[in-house]
C-alpha cells in the first residue's frame, strides 16, 4: 500500500489577504486559485518554494465554528513546520517584513528553530536542520 498526504487545510479570513501573505512575506508559491461553482467556494493551494511534498489548502471559514478556529487550528501549539536551508537569510527576511517571533532561535541537538505566527496568530516552526536532516516533532 502507498498512501500520501498531499494537502493540510489551514483554515483563513479572507482567501486573499492569506494568498498576499504566504506569497509576498514567506514566498510561497501559488500553485492552484480556482473558483469552484458546484461549492461556491475556491480552490486555493500553497507551497514553498521548492517543495515536493504536501501542500497547503487555504480553507476560507464558512460557518460561526469555523470562524472561531481561525489562528488557532491546534489549541495554541506549533502547527506547521517551514524547513529551510538557510535559517538566518529566512529569519532575516521574515523579521524585516514584521512576522512576529514568539520564541527568538534556538540551537537544538536536531538544528536550529524558531517559533513564528502567520498573520492569524497559527504558530509555526522555521527550522533549519543539521545535516539535512527532517526534524522528527
């Protein structure tokens, strides 16, 4: 059996103000941004540049509960998990253009990391590994 996952919903405001976001402050690329009628809602997916793997479905809250899970999808705790392969030029970047870190950089036997939230308050790992290693949460 093969299985994968290819997408996490991260459920947002305002599909463009997340798409301004994840493009312009963390350059992600935007894969996909299509309306799909059948639901009246859109198709938007997101991905770092360079990424293989899963990508990330921004899910436009459309109900009150929805609403309320908006910046915090995991009770308060890391989320999502940037991997890089240069924490300081990220770090840099991402401090000039005002993403607030909420634990400054860290060296841990796994790499070096810092904890960030995107612009709804959903925290975030960028890490760097040592010896391109996958940090193991």
């Amino acid at each position: 059996m093969k299985q994968s996952i290819t997408h996490i919903a991260l459920v947002v405001k305002d599909y463009d103000e997340a798409i301004k976001f994840y493009t312009e402050t963390l350059h992600f690329n935007l894969i996909e941004d299509s309306y799909q009628p059948e639901q009246d809602k859109r198709w938007v997916v997101i991905a770092p540049k360079g990424s293989s793997g899963t990508n990330i479905l921004l899910a436009q809250a459309s109900s009150p509960e929805q609403e309320n899970a908006i910046g915090n999808q995991t009770g308060g705790r890391v989320f999502l998990f940037l991997q890089t392969d240069d924490f300081q030029r990220d770090y840099a970047e991402m401090t000039s253009k005002g993403v607030k870190f909420v634990r400054p950089p860290q060296t841990m036997p796994y790499g070096t990391v810092a904890v960030f939230e995107d612009l709804y308050g959903n925290r975030w790992d960028l890490i760097e590994a040592h010896n391109d290693e996958q940090r193991d949460p």
